[in-house]
C-alpha cells in the first residue's frame, strides 16, 4: 500500500491496445501519468492505438535495470514471447503499483484479478 505520494521511477511498462491488437513496450517513472499521455493521443506512435490499456508493471531498483528490461523484450519482437513470458504468467501489473492489492492478467476478452502473494523475480 502507498503512503502519500508514489515517487515511481523504476518501472517497466507493457501497454495493450484493444483497438489495434499490440503491444507497446516501455519504460516510466510515472506509470499512471504515462497511460494518460499515450490515451490524450500526444504520441505520434501511440495515436493510432487508443485506447490504450495497461495490463503489465514490473518494478526494478533502478532506471537502468528497467531500461535495459524495455530493451531485453523490445529485442525480442515477439507477441507470442511477451504474452507467453509476461502476460500469461502474471507476474505483476499496473495494479500493483496504482492499487497496491491485486494485478490484472489479461486472456484476450477476459481479465481476471486476484490477490498477490508474491512477485517472481
């Protein structure tokens, strides 16, 4: 649970677009204010994609580890990897940093929540 203000800076993000079917991979301090930006359609790259969703959160200690986490999964270009890897498996989600309970894991029309026990590292 967060306490006052929640200083995100070391995360890693995964956004899904319901509209266009993909996957946007990212890195943000704010990963809430970052969902915002890419829905008010000032990104160029994510315009086309709105609504955007976002269906994974994983933290890192620093904002190296998680840029170098973005880049990892960016390397792969794979959908089949990063629903197998990431989605799939539930490690964490954006729930986990914005509500500090529950994550989401998204099954293409079906989203299931349940409670964390612990976040596989």
């Amino acid at each position: 649970m967060f306490i006052g203000l929640c200083i995100c800076i070391n995360f890693y993000v995964h956004l899904y677009s319901n509209k266009l079917d993909r996957y946007y991979v990212g890195s943000t301090g704010n990963p809430e204010d970052r969902l915002k930006r890419h829905n008010s359609g000032r990104s160029t790259y994510t315009k086309p994609g709105i609504p955007w969703n976002l269906v994974y959160l994983k933290e890192y200690q620093t904002r190296s580890q998680a840029y170098s986490a973005e880049q990892y999964i960016k390397s792969r270009k794979s959908r089949i990897f990063i629903t197998a890897e990431f989605i799939l498996r539930g490690e964490s989600s954006a729930e986990t940093c914005l509500k500090g309970s529950t994550f989401i894991r998204h099954e293409g029309a079906k989203t299931r929540s349940r409670q964390i026990i612990g976040i596989h590292q």
